[in-house]
C-alpha cells in the first residue's frame, strides 16, 4: 500500500509528537502544513483545494477547539480521514455533528486520546483484567499544570483545555458517568481551578482536581478497588515536567484474622520511554487500511468525554 499522505493544520505540545511519528513511518507522509493563523483565513476554495483527496489522504487537526469540529467535518464530508486531537471542539453539539458526518463518510474519524497509549496506562489496564483485585470502588485524579497549557485552556478553561484527557483516561476504567457535582473559585481564578466528584453506574466514585496553578506539574491517578489499589504517577512528554512515569500497585493481604493489613507491599515500576504517538499512529493506519477497527479514540470516546466535561460545567457552583 503507498503511504498515506497527511496535512497537518495547526500545532500543539502533542502534535510535535504526531508529526515525528508520521515521518518515521514507511506507510505515511506529510505533504502539506499550515498554522492556525493560516487556517483561520482559508475561503471556500482554498478548502476545496486543500480536502482535495488527488492530493491528500488525512489530515492531522491541532487547532484552536473552536474551529477544530469545523475542520474535521470539512475533512470527512470530502473523504479524507481525521486525526483530531481532544476535545475535537467546543461543545457536544460538534461531537454529534462529527458522529453524523462520520456515518455520511467513507473516511475515518480518529480523536488524539493520547494518555491511552502510555504504557503505564496500558500495563495498569492489563493489570487490573487479569489480577483479582475485585471491584473499582474510588479514584483520586489530579492533573495540575504550572499556568495554561495552550490558547484552549486559558480561553475556555482548565477542564476543557487540559483536564479533558484525564477525564477521558477515567472513562477507561469506569465506563460512563451518572451523576456529577462540581465546585470552582469565584471569578477569573473559577477558569484555573476546578473540583468534580463523579458517580459510574455500578456506584463507583472518582474525585478529579484539575488545575493552571499546580506549580509542581502533577498528573495522578489512585484507582482503589475491593483487593487492592493501582495508582499512576506522572507521565513522559507531550508536556515537559510530568516525570517520572510510574505504576505503582499492590494486593490485600489478610491478617490471621481475616482482617486487610495496612501499607501491602508494592510494586513501582518506572517508564523511560513513551511512544504514544507511534502507537497512535499504527492503529489508524491499520483502520484506514480496513484491517482493524478503532480501539481507542473514537466518536463515542469523544462524545463521552466532552458529554461529562459539560456537565461538569453546567453542576459547577462557584465558593463565593
């Protein structure tokens, strides 16, 4: 198969990672870049020259979330595969619309979850599959950042520009959320802070803080289960400061009577290295390809993600 040639619009922290991924890769190449500003004064000829598929085959969309759901659904409607990082857009309403342009397209829709493919993530998926640590009862989850990551979070807020991805990584292990209840500051400082408790389905409760004023750069995940507790700790670039990056687990050991001990004996494993955006890469490669459906990044893990994220917007009270 020739490669598949991409265009990238815009760019990102994570976007960098993509295009290092791309031209490492036989199987794809960039032929075509253009900035945000560039983007921002496209006319309706300039994307019938670009969403041109003699021409192009994927774009990769690192915009601004306000233009990115319009970019991605000129793409699909033209047959040409997206690539989009969270959250796609600004609201669910673009989610859905993309959802809809999908099913009207020969192309595929893929959404940057890129905390998925860590392979702290992917071995603490594993770990919790096939060791008997029971049922997920809590999770604690922090992602703290020292000032806003980008135009997204500081025009739109922390949660939407950064707190996103955590909120897609819980829905990895929880599934859907029912219920939400969510606190911020008052005024401006409302947009760099904000505190949500969630509810799944089966009565499992997750805790996030995501934050612009974590001046020790902090991304954790406790995941605390009937048998036993799987925590993740920092993560590789993408965004510089988050390491190291560490699973760190360890099962319920009863006393003689039956009774859990204290403090079990851990397991910390430490990563060195991250590929996400190699992985990322290969799995649509091998969809466009027909040969494998979408793992992770869909439509509907965009749909979950930013569903929540403006509920947690619409529940938030505000601590006068």
């Amino acid at each position: 198969m020739k490669a598949l040639r991409f265009a990238i619009l815009g760019k990102s922290h994570l976007a960098v990672e993509r295009l290092q991924a791309i031209e490492e890769n036989e199987n794809a190449r960039i032929v075509r870049s253009f900035s945000a500003a560039q983007v921002a004064r496209f006319k309706a000829d300039d994307w019938a020259g670009l969403l041109n598929r003699k021409h192009i085959d994927a774009v990769v969309i690192a915009l601004p979330a306000d233009s990115a759901a319009d970019a991605a659904r000129r793409a699909l409607l033209a047959g040409i595969h997206v690539l989009s990082e969270l959250p796609g857009g600004l609201t669910v309403e673009d989610i859905i619309n993309l959802r809809e342009a999908e099913t009207k397209s020969d192309a595929v829709l893929k959404f940057g979850c890129s905390l998925r493919y860590h392979e702290s993530v992917r071995a603490a998926e594993d770990l919790v599959r096939k060791e008997p640590y029971g049922r997920l009862l809590t999770a604690r989850a922090v992602y703290g950042h020292a000032g806003f990551p980008g135009p997204d979070a500081r025009q739109h807020g922390i949660l939407l520009g950064h707190g996103i991805h955590m909120l897609d990584l819980l829905h990895v292990f929880f599934g859907p959320f029912e219920s939400v209840k969510a606190m911020a500051p008052e005024g401006p400082d409302g947009q760099a802070n904000l505190f949500a408790i969630l509810k799944s389905g089966n009565g499992a409760i997750a805790q996030l803080h995501t934050s612009a004023t974590s001046w020790r750069q902090t991304f954790r995940l406790e995941l605390g289960y009937e048998q036993g507790y799987v925590w993740l700790d920092g993560h590789l670039p993408g965004l510089a400061a988050y390491g190291p990056e560490m699973l760190i687990h360890a099962q319920l050991l009863p006393d003689a009577t039956g009774a859990p001990q204290p403090n079990p004996e851990e397991t910390v494993i430490e990563y060195r290295h991250v590929a996400f955006a190699a992985h990322e890469l290969e799995e649509f490669l091998a969809a466009v390809r027909g040969e494998t459906p979408l793992r992770h990044g869909t439509s509907r893990h965009a749909f979950d993600a930013m569903n929540i994220a403006q509920r947690i917007c619409a529940a938030t009270e505000t601590w006068a």
